[in-house]
C-alpha cells in the first residue's frame, strides 16, 4: 500500500518535472528576447531539478543512492540559478537592456568581450 | 531503451558539431564545444567507460572551455571573413572527407557488433587483465591497474607529455609579464563586485576540491585517478581565480609550487621505476617496493597516481595562468 502510494507521488513528481523541462524547452526556443528566454531556462535549473530529484528519491528510498541524489539536487539548485544570475547580470553590463519585444537580441560587438569574462565561472 | 538514449546523444553530437563549423562567433564556437564534450562524456558513460567520461567532463567540458575563454580574450571572437577566390580549396576538402567519411562506413560494416564479447579486442589481454588484477592489485578497479601497474609505461609517457605541453605553452606565453601590466590587471579583474556568484563559489570551491581528492585516492576502488583528480583540483582553483581575481589566485598558488608540482610529478613517477630497479625489479614493477607483493603494488600505484595528479594539475593551471596573464594584444 505504502509502495503504491510512493510510486504514485513519484510518478506525478516525474511528469511534472518532465512537464516543467518541457516548457523551459519551449519558451528558451520560442520568447522574444534573451531575459524572458533565460527566464524560461531557469525554471529546468531549479523547478525541474527539484521535481525530478524529489522523483527519484521516492523510487531509490532510503539508500546511499538517495544520499548522492540529494547532494546532487542541492549542487544543482546552488550553481543553477546563479549561473542563470550571472548570466542575466552579464547581459545588462554588456549593454543589453531587458525590455519588451525582440529588443536588443545581440549586444553589440564592442562590449561582446565582457561577456565572455563574466560568462567563464559557470 | 539505451540504444535509443544513444541514438538521440550522438545524433546531437553531430548536430553540435556541424554549429560548430557553421557559426562564425568563435565565442559560440567555444560554448559549444562544450556542450560537445559533454556530450561525449555522457556516451563514454553510457558505454560504462566511467573514468574517460570524468576526464572528459572535467578536461573537455571544464578547463578547456576555460583556457579557450582566455584565449577569446586576448584574440577577439569573431572568424576572419573569408576572401573571394578561397571556395576552391573548401571544394576539394569537401570532396575528400565525403570520401573518407563513406570509407569509413563502409568499414565498420566489417566490425563485430558493439559490446560483443567475443570480439578480438576482447580475446587479446584484456582477460588476462581481469584475472589478474584480484591477485597481483587485490582491488576493483581494473582500469586504474592497466593504467598505472599493467601499462605504467604508457602513463609515464602521457605524464612527460603533459609535462612537454606545460612546458612549451609556458615558452610560447612567457611566464612573467611586465610588472606594470600586472597591478591593472589586479584591479580589474575577478568577479568581486558580484555578490551571488562570490558567495556561491565560495561554497562550492572547498566542496570541488575535496571531491578532487577522493577521486584521486579512491581511484582504486571507484572511477578516477590522478588524471581525473588533477583536472577537478584545477578546475576548483580556476573558479577561484575567475571569482577573486587571478592575482588572489597565484597568491594562494603561487606560480613556483605549480611549476613544482608538475616537474615533481613527472619526477616522482620517473624515481617510482629507479627505486623499482634499485631494489631488484625491472622498471616500474611495483611488487618490489614492499614484502608483500601486493602491498607493494598498491603503494606503487597510490605513489604514482600522486605524481600524474600533481603533474596534470599543475600543467592546467600553469597554462591557464600564461593565457590569463598576458596583455590582449590590439
């Protein structure tokens, strides 16, 4: 019963999660310009990886695999927002100014070094 | 079901690779190569080559993205357009690799099936391997025995090969800049107005480089070895480097321990084989080292993975001080 009942919660954890890829997929191919796309990329940083981990932990349970899962989800939850802020915080210091429509898709030339150096630590 | 996870990785292999050619920003070109050993790290993995797929992702993915990064900075990123009158040559070597390329597929239709047992490469030594390394290493790991008892010629040669590289990067970029170059460069560089990624690496960085350690002394009993371990380690004090400055980076390493560490490397692996034969071995047969035969393989083995780690990690940052050091050259 209480197998059920796990296998049940992880599985909706799973398709959720797989939902949420799914999404950020689309919207980082499909929104207009880079903030909102990155804003879409974000939510398989942290929504995904936390539904999905969760996920798989109901289904390995109390093992040491679930120990490395957890190590991993918390990796993936520190470094994947703050690339995603360091990435964002690139663009506004490259010249990029977050707006509606498909305003400013390429920073131009001069400043495109900047980028690069900000872009390394992730 | 791991056929088709294959599939669909090396069907974006290629796709990465073509964007690869095709893009002429030399800075997308680098992410993507990225992507691409990352890539590649997930198919050595799924190919259960466990070890290859963490120095792929640790080399290939992590530092020399890096150190390509460095190079961006001093050079530009953008390709030099291409004159008129230079399609001709691209013509013929389309010409040529479509040849090869059939040739090649045509070749593997003579290959034995992927992962069968019984083919050649698999009947050769590689039983022997298997059997062995219980008795004469007494632990798991089959690939750090082959590497670093069974084949640690080989290995000593891939050391002085890092250790070449380390050494010829080093002619070619100059160790010391101007001083006067140097002092901008210390107040200019790092990431120290950026609060979340400080403080998050800060969190990480003691994290990468314990995680660099264990795969360097576990390497017997789980995938890594000094290789592996080396690329982490580097990769931790390159992120510190990026977060506080390259500066704070050579104060906390500085450039004569790197240098140190990878002549020390090749020279501990090279005096592992003299001791060796000082004490009635041949070179770099570790049984001799201690009574015990096994024991003495071991401590040959844990000596000797020291060395690469140290070599490698040292050849990396070494290398990626001589690009972050230099002056972009308009």
């Amino acid at each position: 019963m209480i197998d059920l009942a796990l296998d049940i919660m992880s599985w909706i954890l799973l398709t959720v999660g797989g939902a949420c890829v799914l999404i950020g997929g689309i919207g980082g191919l499909r929104l207009p310009n880079f903030y909102t796309r990155i804003h879409a990329a974000s939510l398989t940083d942290t929504m995904a990886t936390l539904l999905i981990f969760v996920g798989i932990i109901l289904q390995s349970g109390f093992t040491l695999a679930s120990l490395k899962l957890f190590a991993i989800m918390l990796f993936l939850l520190l470094t994947g927002p703050t690339a995603t802020y360091a990435l964002a915080n690139a663009a506004l210091l490259s010249g990029l100014k977050p707006g509606p429509g498909r305003s400013g898709l390429k920073p131009d030339a001069g400043t495109a070094k900047d980028k690069t150096k900000e872009n390394a630590p992730e | 079901m791991i056929y088709i996870f294959a599939l669909f990785l090396l069907t974006l292999l290629v796709i990465t690779a073509v964007a690869i050619v095709r893009t002429e920003d030399l800075f997308v070109s680098v992410i993507l190569t990225s992507i691409f050993s990352l890539l590649m790290a997930i198919n050595f993995f799924i190919l259960d080559a466990a070890d290859v797929a963490l120095t792929e992702a640790a080399v290939g993915a992590g530092v020399t993205t890096v150190i390509f990064l460095c190079a961006l900075a001093l050079t530009g990123d953008q390709e030099k357009p291409q004159k008129e009158g230079q399609n001709r040559g691209q013509k013929v070597a389309l010409v040529v690799v479509g040849f090869l390329a059939l040739l090649i597929i045509y070749s593997t239709f003579d290959n034995p099936r992927l992962g069968d047992p019984d083919a050649p490469v698999h009947q050769h030594v590689a039983p022997w391997y298997l059997e062995k390394t219980p008795e004469y290493m007494d632990f798991p790991n089959v690939v750090t025995a082959i590497l670093s008892s069974f084949r640690g010629y080989d290995t000593l040669g891939e050391v002085f090969v890092v250790f070449a590289a380390c050494i010829g990067v080093l002619f070619i970029l100059g160790v010391s800049p101007p001083r006067k170059s140097l002092q901008v460069s210390v107040r200019k560089s790092g990431l120290r107005h950026h609060l979340i990624p400080q403080v998050v690496g800060r969190l990480l960085i003691p994290f990468i480089v314990l995680f660099g350690l264990y795969t360097q002394f576990h390497g017997e009993y789980g995938p890594g070895g000094g290789f592996q371990a080396g690329a982490l380690i580097a990769t931790g004090v390159i992120l510190y480097a990026l977060l506080e400055g390259e500066a704070e980076a050579l104060r906390a390493v500085p450039r004569r321990v790197l240098l140190g560490m990878v002549v020390g490397g090749a020279l501990l692996y090279g005096s592992v084989g003299v001791v060796c034969m000082l004490m009635g071995g041949s070179f770099l047969d570790y049984s001799v080292l201690a009574a015990d035969p096994v024991w003495g393989q071991q401590l040959g083995i844990l000596i000797i993975e020291a060395g690469v780690g140290m070599a490698v990690c040292g050849a990396l940052l070494s290398i990626f001080h001589a690009f972050a050091a230099r002056e972009r050259l308009t």
